[in-house]
C-alpha cells in the first residue's frame, strides 16, 4: 500500500499541496485528476520519491519513503513521465533495457534479456526494436517508454506491492493505442500493483479506474469511485465548467457531456 | 550487433596499431622497423643504443608518440563524459574552460616555483604542476557548470558564453604569468597554450597512463548510470541512480584526467568534440561502448595530428593546437549549425 499522510509541499511563500492524505490500495487503478496548476504532477514527484514534501510523509509498505533507498526503490517502482526525451541516440532496445539498470550491476543477464524481449511484445514494438528511438513518433515513443517502465517492474517483488505510477500517460497516443494501454495497466493490477495514474480525459478516467481523486488548487476535494462521486456538481466545483453526465451506454458507466 | 561491434572493436584497434607505427617511424629522422627492435633489444639487455636512431627512437619519438596516444584517450574520453553530464553534444574540455583553467594553474606554479629553493622543487616539482592543474580546471568547469544551469536543465547559449568568459579569464591569467616569467619559462607558457608535445619525457607518459587507466576503470564503472542520465535527470533518479552524486564524480574523475594531461602538453581544443560525434553515428551512444572506442580513436587521431605537426613544415614543428582547432572549429560550426536547424525535430541525431 502507498499512503501520504498531511502532505504539504511549497516553493517559497506559494503552497503547492495542501494536506493531501491519501491511501492507494494494490489491486486498484487510482486515477488523480484536476484542472492544470491543481497540483497532480507535483504530488505524483512527492509519492515517487523525487521531490521532498515540505511536511508530512510518505509511506510505502508501511515504510517511511524517506528512509528507503533510491537503488532499493528503483526495483519495485517504476515511474513513466511525461515524453522523457533522449538526448543522444540509442536503439529502441537500449532504452528498454534501461529498466532493467536497477536490477544488474554491469553486464545484463539472461533474465534481464528474456524480460526486455518481453515487454518490448507486450507493446507491440517489436519492428521498432534497432531502430534509433529519436526518430520514432511521439506515440511510438510513448510505447518504448511504457516498455521500459514495465520491464523495470517485470517481476513481483518477493514480499510487499509493486507500484507503477503515470503522469498523463495518453497524452501521445493514438485513440486504439489509448484503450490498449488502459487494458493492458489495468490488467496488471491483479498481481499485487499499486497502480497510481494522473489523467486529463475524465471519460476515459472514468472507464478504467476503481478509484478517482479530485485535486484542486493543491487540495483533495472528494475521492472514490467513479459511480459514487462523479456528478455535475463536481465536476463543476473542481473544474468549473457546465456538464451533463448520462450513463455510458457501452459500459454502464457514467458518462459526461458538455454543455 | 554484438559480432559487429567485435568487429569494429577489432579494426578500432588494428588503425591505432598501424598509426602508432607511423607516427613512431616518420620524422625529422626516419627509423626503420628494424631498427625500432634491435633499440628495444639494447633497451632490455641495458645496453646503450647502437647509434643515433635507437636513440631518438628509445628517448624522444617513443615517449612522445605514447604521451600523445594517451592524451588523445583522455579528451576523448573526457569529451564522453561531459557530454553525457551537460546532455549536450557540443561540450569538450577545450569549451567548458577545464583545459584552460588548467594551463592557467599549472602555469603558475611553472612561473612561481622558478623563485622556490632547489631542493623543495625537486620533491614537489613533478606533482605540484598537476595538482594546481587539477585545481584550476575543476574551479573553471564548476563555474561553467553552475551558471549555465537554469532550473535543472543546461541551456546551451549560456554554456558557450560562460565557457568563452572563462576561457578568457584562463587564458589571460596565463598570459599573465608568461608575462611575469623570465625568458625560458615565458617560453614554454605561449608554447604551452598552443599545446605540444615536443617536450614529452617517458615519466610524463607513465603519468598520464596511470592516471588515465584508472580513470577509465572508474568511468566505465559509470557508464550505466551515465546511459541513464540520457533519459534525463528526474528519469534517471527513477532508476535508482543518485543523480547529484553521480554528476559531482564524473566531473571530477573527467577534470583530474583532463588536468594532468593538460598540465604536460598544454591546451588541446576540439578532440572531445569530433571523436565522440564521429562514433556516436556509427555505433550509438551506449556508454559502456562509446568509451572505450572513443578512448582508442581518441588517441588514433591525436598521433595522426601529432604527426602533422611534426612533418608539414619540417624541420620546424607546428603546436598540435593550431592543428586541431584548425580542422576541428569547423566541424564544431558545422555541429552548431546542424543543431540549430534540427533542434525543433528532437535534436541533432534524429
């Protein structure tokens, strides 16, 4: 389980999140959303680990994020920001073996091998893989990324949660790809992941995630499942526009419209 | 690809081999093959050698043909490292101010100890100019460095300016020194600036060769994290890598190399530009490759160059810095210009 608890963090005299406690259960797909400036992306960087809050704490597996090593970290979690970008080239191959880096010291092993080979078929780019990743496209690039990510947390820690967090994972790819990637996260939440992902389109949020979390202006206004808290009234407060929500006549889930 | 790189590791190897044997035989005095070995054969039995050639060979072409193979190495080698910590492929120690704060430093102590009693100078001499070497090139890159950062990223407008301005401070403080020091000093400072290798003795190559294998173990060790550090800082950390103390450590393991061997053969601009470019089409930015093979056709291209000096106005010698600039600032215009126009589709090597 991953838990903030009275998370503030703030840059000079501007605060920045504002007593955010949260608990993300395994099992899950918890979506963050918010308009642009909530704060999503920052307390994404605080519950990775990448930034100090200013006060309060993090704690993963009951354990204080502060007193956990970075190298100790980097082999149960894995992070995909937003459009990393290279700045030399490298095969496609290369930069998924990346994900593998926490787990050898110098040389890859065979394990690592077989595991790269494996998650560069889950994202179907295996006819991308000698080809030097500066020249691929942006959603091309956003599926060698998401290889790499999943490479890195192939294989299920021997005790406690593999985590995997998404800072606006769709933002590159094409609307097939966009369904395929929510499927294939959402699917790996049932072996013992704690699976965090900061989105944009709520439709889609609303499709895929058991748990939604509203941030506004650095604060959490309202959190659970989609059915039970997404209404006009919400919507409305976090974003300030005017919706209409239908059922989705697919899937039975809510679905909004502007108006 | 693994056999490829064997392969290209192997004709790597053959060329330095090949042009190591040229530029030991070409010069003022050619010596042939022959006589390269029976010089070695007098060597081992401690004789003293035949006649003239085996002596030039033994005492002045060999130590300067290795010292020149070994520096070539380190700005490489060091143009690999500063590359990957700036993210940027047009940064090498000649730009960044490393070399020059260097020479500045190793200048002052070459001006100042004239004055120190003999028998203090001949205990401190031969590591006092390195270490002052090593002091003012890694003040010159923390400088560049520290300025040029502007919320976490290298702007690259910025880095050349600070690198010009202190380049400048470096070059006009050893200029200074020159100016202080008696003629044969003097001398050595404007000779020094231009880089050479004309004074090259067996104890500087020994040096150099230690310093650059140890450095060259350690940075390998580096490689991975520094392959890292391509996806970007905060993608890095993600990894488990330390970001902040792998930074501080590749600065100072590239400083230390780059300052002994500018402490001994002056500034030599441009090397860490063209060779690690050069690779990195042929065979990508993988660190663990990129080093090593940017370390030999380091030192392939500096004997090339080295041999130039040596042989286009013979008798006389050209500094090897006027001959690396030379061919080198265009290539450096070239990088620019290219940057320029692909910097909006993703940057130079797409």
């Amino acid at each position: 389980m991953l838990s903030t608890q009275g998370i503030y963090y703030s840059i000079g005299k501007k605060e920045i999140l504002k007593n955010i406690s949260i608990d993300f259960l395994p099992g899950e797909f918890n979506m963050i959303l918010g308009p642009n400036g909530s704060g999503k992306s920052t307390f994404l960087k605080v519950f990775s680990g990448e930034i100090k809050p200013s006060k309060g704490e993090v704690f993963v597996d009951n354990k204080a994020l502060s007193t956990i090593k970075k190298e100790a970290l980097a082999k149960v979690r894995a992070v995909m920001t937003q459009q990393p970008e290279l700045s030399f080239p490298l095969s496609v191959e290369e930069v998924v073996m990346m994900g593998r880096y926490p787990h050898f010291d110098f040389n890859p092993a065979k394990k690592d091998e077989i595991i790269c080979a494996e998650a560069i078929e889950k994202m179907q780019i295996v006819h991308l893989k000698g080809r030097n990743y500066l020249t691929l496209s942006g959603g091309e690039k956003q599926r060698v990324q998401f290889a790499r990510v999943l490479a890195q947390i192939w294989e299920q820690p021997a005790s406690g949660n593999r985590y995997l967090f998404l800072d606006e994972p769709l933002a590159n790819l094409d609307i097939n790809y966009q369904q395929e990637f929510l499927k294939l996260a959402k699917a790996l939440v049932q072996f013992k992941t704690v699976l965090v992902a900061v989105m944009h389109d709520i439709n889609l949020a609303v499709q895929y995630a058991d748990k939604l979390f509203f941030l506004k202006a650095g604060e959490l206004v309202v959190s659970g499942t989609p059915s039970a808290i997404l209404s006009e009234k919400i919507i409305k407060e976090v974003f300030d526009v005017d919706t209409r929500i239908i059922t989705n006549p697919v899937d039975g889930t809510p679905f909004m419209l502007y108006v | 690809m693994l056999q490829k790189n064997k392969y290209f590791f192997t004709v790597l190897v053959l060329i330095l081999i090949i042009m190591l044997l040229c530029a030991v035989s070409f010069g003022a005095v050619s010596i042939r093959i022959s006589e390269m070995f029976s010089a070695v054969w007098h060597f081992v039995k401690s004789e003293k050698p035949a006649n003239i050639y085996e002596a030039v060979f033994l005492q002045i072409r060999l130590p300067r043909v290795l010292l020149c193979a070994v520096t070539g190495a380190i700005l490489s080698a060091s143009g690999v490292l500063m590359q990957g910590l700036f993210r940027n492929p047009i940064v090498e120690p000649g730009l960044v101010g490393t070399s020059a704060g260097a020479a500045f430093g190793a200048s002052v102590v070459f001006v100042l100890s004239a004055g120190m009693a003999p028998h203090i100078k001949a205990i401190t001499g031969p590591f006092l100019v390195p270490l002052f070497a090593f002091a003012g090139g890694l003040l010159a890159t923390y400088i560049v460095y520290s300025l040029s950062k502007n919320m976490r990223k290298v702007s690259i407008t910025s880095l050349l300016l600070i690198g010009i301005a202190v380049n400048a401070i470096g070059l006009s403080g050893t200029g200074f020194m020159s100016y202080l020091a008696r003629d044969p000093q003097a001398r050595s400072i404007t000779f020094w600036s231009l880089g050479t290798f004309s004074g090259a003795t067996w104890s500087q190559f020994f040096i150099t060769a230690v310093v650059a294998g140890i450095i060259f173990i350690i940075a390998l060790r580096y490689s991975k994290q520094l392959n890292a550090l391509l996806l970007g800082e905060e993608e890095a950390s993600y990894l488990g890598v330390d970001t902040d103390r792998l930074k501080r450590r590749v600065m100072i393991i590239n400083t230390a190399m780059v300052s002994v061997a500018t402490a001994f053969v002056g500034v030599i601009s441009f090397m860490g530009l063209i060779v690690p470019h050069v690779l990195r089409l042929l065979i990508g930015s993988d660190n663990k490759k990129l080093l090593p093979a940017s370390m030999i056709a380091g030192a392939v291209l500096l004997t090339l160059a080295d041999l130039g000096a040596r042989l286009l106005l013979a008798p006389a010698e050209i500094p090897i810095g006027i001959i690396t600039s030379f061919v080198g600032a265009p290539i450096f215009i070239l990088l620019l210009k290219k940057f320029d126009i692909l910097q909006e589709k993703g940057g130079f090597y797409a």
